[in-house]
C-alpha cells in the first residue's frame, strides 16, 4: 500500500476523482473572485458582504474536499 502525502493524494485525486476535481475548480474560482475583492481600493459594504460570503463557501468546499480525502485514506487502512 502507497502512503500519499496531502500533496501527492491531491494531485492524485485531481486526476481520479470527478467530484474531488469539479470542487477544487469551483474553490479555485471563489478564491480568484475573493482576490478580485480584495484588490479594490476601496470595499463597499456590499463589496465585504459578498467577500464574506465567498469565503464561507470556499471553506466549505475545502471541508468538503477533505472529507473526499479522509474517506480515501480510510478506505486505504481497511
């Protein structure tokens, strides 16, 4: 049995799994628009609401990415 590293199991499920890849594309897309945000001059409250709002999904897509990785390490122990 192969031990990933957090990097490695990533790339790995980059290339296997449909799910794990469809995530990471839509976290690293609230990332660029959080970014774009973040680089203005100037935030309007609306401006930080969405902000705010970007980042509680983007955390909620990494949460559900590690579970993606948790449930595939398990499978690996049993």
């Amino acid at each position: 049995m192969e031990k990933f590293s957090q990097e490695e199991l990533k790339a790995y499920l980059m290339q296997s799994n449909e799910e794990f890849r469809s995530l990471a594309a839509k976290h690293a897309e609230y990332a660029h628009l959080i970014d774009e945000i973040e680089s203005k001059a100037h935030l309007t409250e609306q401006d930080e609401m969405e902000e705010h709002r970007l980042k509680k999904l983007k955390l909620h897509l990494k949460d559900q990415m590690q579970e993606i990785m948790n449930r595939y390490r398990t499978s690996q122990v049993a």
